[in-house]
C-alpha cells in the first residue's frame, strides 16, 4: 500500500496535478492500493485516474487543529522544540526562529496524531505501507514521527525546491531538519542540485539522497520558428518577486531600442498581482516594435495550443532559484523551443550551450537581449538548438520513462 501526502491534490490548490496525475497514473499499477491525503481542500477538484482512493479526513482534522494557540500550545507539548534548543542553544536569542520552531512542531504533531488513528482505524499493517511525502516540510516531519508507534513502515518524500534551500528564507532556519531526515527511507530531490545540496550539508546521511527528475508528456508535436521576421518570446510563471518577469520585460526592452528595425512579440502566460504594473510598464517602457501580451493564468492546454499552432522563437527564465526543472521549461523542450535561464538551482540540468543559453545569476537587461538576439541572428545555431531541446526531454523529462521508474523504485523500497 502507499499513501501519499500531498498539498492539495487533486484540488488545484497547490499546482500539483500538473506532475501528480502522470505519476499516480504508473503507481496505480506497481501497488496494490493507493492512498492520496491532500492537506488542504481549496480550488477546483481534479479527477484522479482510475484505481486512487481520496482520504480528505486529514485535511478536514488539520483545518479543525490548526489555528495558531493550538498550533503553539501542540508545538510547546512536543519533546523536539526543546531537543532543537538543547543543540543549537542559540535559538533562544532569535524569537522568530523560535516561533517557527514551535509552529513547525506543532503541525508535524498534527500529523502524527492523525496518522497514528488513521492506521488504527483501518488495520493498516505497518509493514505493508509506504508513507510519501510529495514535499519535505511539516508533513514529512510529521510521517517521520509516526515512527514512534509504528517503526516498520517505509517513509520516503520528494523535495522541489521551497522545500531545499533554506537560506531562501527569513529568518534563515528551517526546523529540525535532521529529525526529519533521520526518520526517512529516502529523500528524492528533483534535481542532481537539489541532492548535491542536501549531500553537503547533511554528510552523515551518505545514501539517503537520489535523484528523480519529474517529467511532462510527450506533446505531439515540435513547435515551429518564426518566418516573418518577427522575434517571438514566450515566459510562463507567477507573477511574483523570485520569478523576475519585470527583468525580462526590461531585456526585452533593450533589445527592441538597440534594433529599432526588428519587431518583437512578448506572451507571458501567468497570474500576480503585479501583472496590471507589468501591463502599464510594458505601455511605457516598450518601444514601437514591440508587443507585450499578458493575459494572467492560462490553462495548461492553452499553453501548449499556443505553441503548436503559433511560432514560438525562445523561451525565457530568470527566476531567482529553482530546485529542479520547472514545468514551463520541460513543456518548451519537449516542443523542441530554445530557452533562456539564470545558471541557478536545477537550470542548467536541463538547458546548456547546446539548447539555450545559460545566463549569470543575476542578469543585466544587456544581458538578456544580447542572449535573445543571438538566437534570432543565427537560424543554423537556432535550429540546432530545437534538436537538442527535444532530445533533452527524451533522455531525461519524459514523464513516462521518469514516473515509470520512480513508481519501480518506491515499490523496490517496499519490498526491500
């Protein structure tokens, strides 16, 4: 049997079904049963495939247990905050790392206390189960702690990219890591970097850190340049901060000043509340010859409709970190599109010299619109690149292949 603890899936709160329904599609038929446990129940409902039970019990306790002096009054009757304090006294200088200390314990205490009845209740045996964790926060804390009561069970979790660079965070702490690593079977960071970083800064946990790209579909099709002479660039994110849309709309910019005689056409599919500044600053700050195109979230579907049935030059990413691959960079490899990204986190796992380019970590507008003109002023290189997009999703984000031996190697853990 294998549980998985997610976000909010299949409720699309969380984003997760864009990878989770592919997943769960191939772990269907390596086990017996699977269990999904979404955290929140918040959006629109997805239809999970054929043969996966939806427990919503949990969501349900956590809403009912989860309000702040419940949380802290949880989080001061647990044994770890002061376990944490006891080896890392310097704690108790910072109240903030602290307050997340003591929320941190209370909602993996939550967790535990409702897992621990959940298995009582359906007479679920200990060895027969895997608990996974699709990130490695609270949940992941809290599974580790059922260990306690029930120290057969297998528990594995995921980790994006929130989940691994706690440096990303004020105040810089995230809380009892090791625990919750001691507790854990594996941990599968989605990306050689993501592992490389755990591998360095838990060096006693040799053997517990393996790689599993995630992967998107094989779309059908490979999406064409275009031939009127009209540069086209495609970006997909939230419009937030760590993305940098408002960096790129300035390369953008540049480029179109430095050729006053080329035409640029910009679409950026993604949702924020600073899409109506980035709409005014595209009026101000764009030239004659470009356009900006900002129409807010757009379906999944849409998204690779625009690209099959629109020309589609380069993709472009300068996001601050990624953990792993993002989803909008596997969807434009696998339609065979150039791309441009920030050499951070799992970035240069799937784009390189060959396929894109790769820029520093923290641009210029020059920058940028000398990497876009680069590809546009060379249609051999530009094409060469499409080949060896799509290649790169082949080899390592198809999600067939990727799922299909992540689901052998959680049921390999199972029966080990």
């Amino acid at each position: 049997m294998l549980v998985i603890f997610t976000k909010s899936y299949p409720y699309d709160l969380a984003a997760e079904q864009t990878f989770l329904a592919n997943e769960l599609s191939h772990l269907v038929e390596k086990f017996d049963r699977v269990i999904v446990v979404p955290k929140l129940r918040s959006g629109g409902r997805s239809t999970p495939p054929p043969g996966v039970e939806i427990e919503e019990g949990f969501a349900d306790f956590f809403k009912k247990n989860s309000r702040l002096v419940q949380l802290f009054k949880i989080g001061f009757t647990s044994s770890y905050p002061y376990q944490e304090i006891c080896e890392h006294p310097l704690l108790l200088f910072y109240p903030a790392k602290i307050l997340k200390l003591l929320l941190y314990s209370g909602r993996a205490e939550i967790v535990k206390k409702w897992l621990e009845n959940f298995m009582k209740t359906c007479q679920i045996e200990q060895e027969c189960v895997i608990l996974y964790s699709y990130w490695f926060d609270d949940i992941a804390m809290g599974l580790g702690l059922t260990k306690e009561k029930f120290p057969q069970v297998k528990i594995v979790s995921r980790a994006h990219g929130y989940d691994i660079y706690e440096e990303l965070y004020f105040p810089y702490y995230w809380p009892l890591r090791r625990q919750a690593l001691t507790a854990l079977d594996r941990l599968f960071p989605a990306s050689y970097d993501g592992r490389d970083y755990f591998c360095n800064r838990y060096p006693e946990f040799p053997d517990l850190f393996e790689t599993a790209h995630l992967g998107v579909e094989d779309p059908g099709f490979i999406s064409k340049s275009s031939e009127d002479g009209i540069l086209r660039i495609v970006s997909c994110a939230h419009i937030v901060p760590l993305k940098r849309i408002g960096l790129l709309l300035e390369g953008i910019a540049y480029a179109a000043r430095k050729r006053p005689n080329q035409k640029f056409e910009w679409h950026h599919f993604g949702e924020g509340q600073a899409r109506g500044k980035l709409l005014n600053a595209v009026r101000k700050r764009f030239p004659r010859n470009a356009t900006g195109n900002l129409p807010g979230y757009v379906p999944n579907q849409d998204i690779l409709l625009h690209y099959k049935e629109s020309p589609v030059d380069v993709f472009v990413n300068l996001s601050i970190t990624e953990g792993g691959a993002p989803v909008s960079i596997m969807e434009a490899i696998s339609c065979g599109i150039p791309v441009i990204v920030t050499r951070v986190g799992g970035n240069p796992e799937i784009v390189s010299d060959k396929n894109g380019i790769l820029l520093n970590p923290n641009p210029t507008p020059e920058e940028i619109a000398m990497a876009l003109l680069k590809i546009w002023d060379d249609p051999t290189l530009a094409a060469e690149m499409r080949k060896e997009s799509r290649r790169v999703w082949q080899t390592s984000y198809n999600a067939d292949v990727n799922f299909r031996n992540f689901a052998e190697r959680l049921k390999s853990i199972g029966e080990s």
